[in-house]
C-alpha cells in the first residue's frame, strides 16, 4: 500500500482529510501538523506521496517543500494564494501540484489526484526529441506525475519501441530529430504519418512546436497529432494538456 504523508497546520483540515482517506482505503497515511513533526517522520519512514501546507506554524516561507525534496518526495501543496513568489518555487522545485486550500471540494480533489498519480505508474510516455537536456527536463515533470517514460532522439528508434512497447499511451514528438547515419532522414512530422500507419488506435500524440506558427502546427495536426505544445509553455499548460489527451 502506498505510503502518504499530510502536513497541514489546520486541525479541521486534518480531520477531512483522515475520514476521506479512511473511506478511501487505498493510502497508508501518516498526518502531522507541523514542520518538526514532518522532520521526525521523513527521518523514519520513506513516503512515496506527500499533501502538504505551504504556511506552517514552524516554517511559513515553504521550507517544507524543499524538506521533501531532500528526502526526494515531490509534494501537492495546499496554499492560501497563488501569487508570482510561489509560482516561481513551482516552476524551479520538485511539486506535483498547487491547490487553493478553500473549499472542502479541494480536499476531496486532493484524494482524487493522489489516486490518480498511483493509476499513472501503469501509463508509458515516449518522448521524441534531438536535445538531450530537453528529454531529461521532459522526462523530469513526467516522472513527478509517475509516469514510466521511454526516451529516445530519432524516428527509427521511436518506431523500433512503439513496435515492441504496445501499451505507450501518449508520445511527444519534436520536429527536428536526430538522423541515422545511412538511413533515410525522418524528422518528427514524417515520424507522426508513419506511426498513424500502424494502427496503434489508442496512442495519443502531442507534437512540439518552436514557435506559434500555424503552418507547422496544422501540418502535424494534419498527418494525425492530437494536440501540440508551443515552446515556452508553463508547467501548468504541460500538465493540462498531458491530462487532457490521456483521458
């Protein structure tokens, strides 16, 4: 059973989330209310999920945060605001999720997510990119999500593990790829017109464009991408579209 811990300074709080994870059964949990409680747990046990409170009564700047991610466990963090300072630590530390803390409706969102991360250690990403750096950074925020990720930098390779891999939910595929000394040149787009050949009805395809260009955005479409990500996007938008074509 997956390991969960909540740290969340409201005893309210607290109490919800213990009733909707007791109903919920799929968690063993631990709730402390404090960043010194959540230091003398992480030093005993090892948790794979995390729900926590940016704002402690010990620690009100998010050290929390990084206090998991030393003990590499990416929390969803439950915040009063969003505001530019917490969107920036979003964008730079290791965080599954934001989640205004309102609303009762949030902490049954929060259970839902959680279950959510657990369903997705069964769903393969293929990633299709020339740039090294750029497949670990995707493979990064996909691993946050526990995705499994398979990567790889030319269209050969990608067919190669599309034919032995068949359970590969989504691929993200860049234009410009890597070339195969001797074989034909394929780049992403041409990549995408042979996959959409091999009948893999259930693979989604998100293509990665460089710039907001109609032109080379409705060519991928054309040929059979389900979506597309311009360059520059959030983590937000990434997640969202990621979420929307693996429904």
């Amino acid at each position: 059973m997956s390991k969960l811990l909540i740290v969340e300074e409201s005893t309210i709080l607290c109490g919800i989330f213990k009733r909707l994870l007791d109903q919920d059964a799929g968690f063993n949990y631990d709730i402390v209310q404090s960043y010194k409680e959540a230091q003398e747990y992480l030093a005993k046990y090892r948790y794979e999920f995390s729900v926590v409170s940016r704002t402690l009564p010990d620690a009100n700047h998010g050290e929390i945060i990084a206090l998991l991610n030393k003990h590499n466990v990416a929390p969803i963090v439950y915040t009063n605001s969003i505001d530019e300072d917490f969107m920036e630590s979003f964008e730079s530390a290791n965080i599954v999720e934001y989640i205004l803390r309102h609303r009762y409706d949030n902490v049954k969102y929060v259970i839902s997510r959680l279950n959510k991360l657990k369903q997705n250690k069964q769903k393969t990403i293929i990633v299709v990119h020339k740039s090294e750096i750029y497949r670990r950074y995707i493979k990064q925020n996909l691993s946050l999500h526990n995705f499994k990720v398979i990567l790889v930098d030319s269209a050969y390779e990608a067919l190669q593990k599309l034919e032995v891999h068949k359970d590969i939910a989504l691929m993200i595929v860049n234009g410009e790829l890597s070339q195969v000394n001797g074989l034909e040149n394929v780049d992403g787009l041409e990549l995408v017109r042979r996959v959409r050949k091999m009948n893999l009805d259930r693979l989604k395809i998100i293509a990665l464009a460089s710039e907001s260009n109609s032109y080379a955005t409705s060519f991928f479409l054309n040929e059979g991408a389900d979506d597309y990500l311009i360059n520059q996007y959030s983590r937000d938008e990434f997640y969202i579209r990621i979420y929307q074509n693996l429904k």
